[in-house]
C-alpha cells in the first residue's frame, strides 16, 4: 500500500482517524478530509507526526457543503493524478432537524448526500488508479433491530428532507440505508470500470459519534459499550483497511464484523430494492445539481 493515494472522510475523530492513522504508519499518501476546525487540524498534525511524514495532505472540507465538497474534488485534482481509495467515513447524529447551508436536512446531507456527491466527483482520478476501491461506512442499524428501534430503515420520498414531521431514528436510518442503496447502484452503474464499491458496518465501536445525543441516550449507549466490550476505532480501522487491498472481488458486497472479523452479509430487503436505489439516485442528483450517467 506504500505509495498508494487515498481518501479519508471525517478524518477528525472516530472511525476515520483510526483509519488514517492506520495508512499513515503503512506510508501510503494521504489526503484527510475533514472540516476546518480545531479538532480537524489536531488529527492533521498528529496522523502527520506518526511517521514525520509529508505525504500526510489536508484540505479542509465540510461535506454538509456542496460547494466546499467541491472545492476539495478541485483542489485534490490538481495535486494528485489519481485515487486508489476512497473512504467515506464522515457521520453525525442529530437529534433535532437542523438545515445545512443549502437548505438540506443535516442528517441526510452529511451522512449520505456530500458522500455521493464526492464520490461521483471522484469517478475520474478512480478510473486512472489500477485497481480503485470505494468503502464507505453505512451499519446494521438499518434493518429492524430492538436496540435502534425496532421499525427498518425506509426511504421515505414524501418526506425524505423531514419537513412534514421529523423523526430522529427515521432519519438516521434512512441516511444509513441510502448509503447502502447508494453502493449497490454505484456497483450496477461503474461495473465496467474496473472500480470496486462496498460497504460495511464495522461493528459496536467506542467513538464520539454519540456527543450529540441527549444525556440519557449517551448514558445508556457508554453502558452497552461496557457491557459489550465495544472495540477501539483502532481496532476497526485495521480491518476496514484490510478491504482497500484483499484480493476478493468486493464490488456491490454488504459487510458486518461478527465474530471478530469482517465478513459478507445481507442487508435489509428494502435495500436491494433497484427502483428505490435508481429513484433515490436520481433524486439525489436534482439535490446537488448534476447528472451523473452510468458508464459504459
């Protein structure tokens, strides 16, 4: 992997900085897209020192912007000429309806509309690697399970930006489940490309995701982590690395850590629905304001 360029979303904290941490310590060349603040230029500098490295790059991106994500796919373009990976990790949970500077959910913009933007974006550095990957973060908590409600993730077109009513635990669903839609119509529409999408969830991990949420939520969910031995983000990040370089064909695949280790799995019915993928696909494109055809 030394060598290799690669992508971080949401680089900061959690899941994406144990990821970019990982690469760094295996000398790849790494860009680290997180929003310019404190936090963001803190994991900079320390993913940078792990190995005094100045292959370690940050361009400062809010992917809850459609035009910062970009100016970042800009920006990228003209240092590097190509992408071998890109991990899509960025997350946020909100509890309340909060808008972005486009006017679009919070929820939904930053969890699954700014990865598909930049992930389409990206299409063409992909193409120029050998053999390009996209892995993008998504979770079990879109299929209907008690701990996270016991009703499964829908996409609710009528309603998708919850203007009519909004439901905390719908709308985190429904973002987990269009990334997962979102994979399985970016594998049917680049399956000529020689590029490989998937998705996984990485399993119960102890991250500051849950900041957020109200104390009583936050209090419960440090106790499940206890009780269930949630692992570190380090620990994570050394298996969803493992995926940017396996030598299994993983394009359209779902995976969920079980059993102390990756492996394939099912995801909810609802997502392998095709007219809800290429519904959403092409609602998501009126959102950000482009096309983006399939490849022939």
């Amino acid at each position: 992997m030394k060598d290799a360029v690669y992508i971080v979303s949401g680089s900061s904290s959690g899941l994406g900085k144990g990821i970019a941490m990982k690469l760094a310590s295996m000398r790849a060349r790494l860009v680290l897209l997180s929003r310019d603040k404190e936090r963001g230029s803190s994991a900079f500098h320390k993913i940078k020192g792990i190995e005094n490295d100045s292959r370690v790059d940050w361009i400062p991106t809010d992917l809850s912007s459609l035009e910062s994500i970009r100016y970042f796919v800009q920006t990228f373009r003209k240092r590097y000429d190509r992408l071998d990976a890109l991990f899509n990790c960025a997350g946020s949970l909100l509890p309340k309806r909060l808008t972005t500077v486009d006017g679009l959910e919070g929820n939904f913009a930053t969890n699954y509309l700014g990865h598909f933007l930049l992930t389409n974006l990206l299409l063409e550095p992909l193409r120029k690697a050998q053999k390009a990957r996209v892995i993008t973060i998504s979770g079990r908590a879109h299929k209907r399970r008690w701990l996270e409600g016991y009703h499964p993730g829908t996409i609710n077109f009528e309603n998708l930006q919850g203007i009519a009513g909004y439901r905390f635990s719908q709308a985190a669903k429904q973002a987990v489940l269009a990334k997962i839609l979102m994979t399985y119509e970016m594998a049917r529409r680049w399956q000529n490309t020689g590029i490989e999408v998937c998705t996984l969830c990485p399993g119960l991990t102890r991250t500051d995701l849950i900041s957020t949420l109200p104390r009583i939520v936050r209090t419960l969910m440090e106790a499940r982590f206890a009780v269930q031995r949630a692992q570190k983000p380090e620990q994570a990040a050394e298996r969803i690395v493992q995926l940017a370089s396996c030598k299994n064909n993983v394009n359209g695949r779902y995976y969920e850590f079980t059993r102390a280790r990756l492996r394939e799995a099912r995801s909810s019915p609802e997502s392998y629905d095709p007219n809800t993928a290429s519904r959403l696909w092409t609602v998501s494109e009126e959102m950000v304001g482009q096309k983006f055809s399939a490849v022939i």
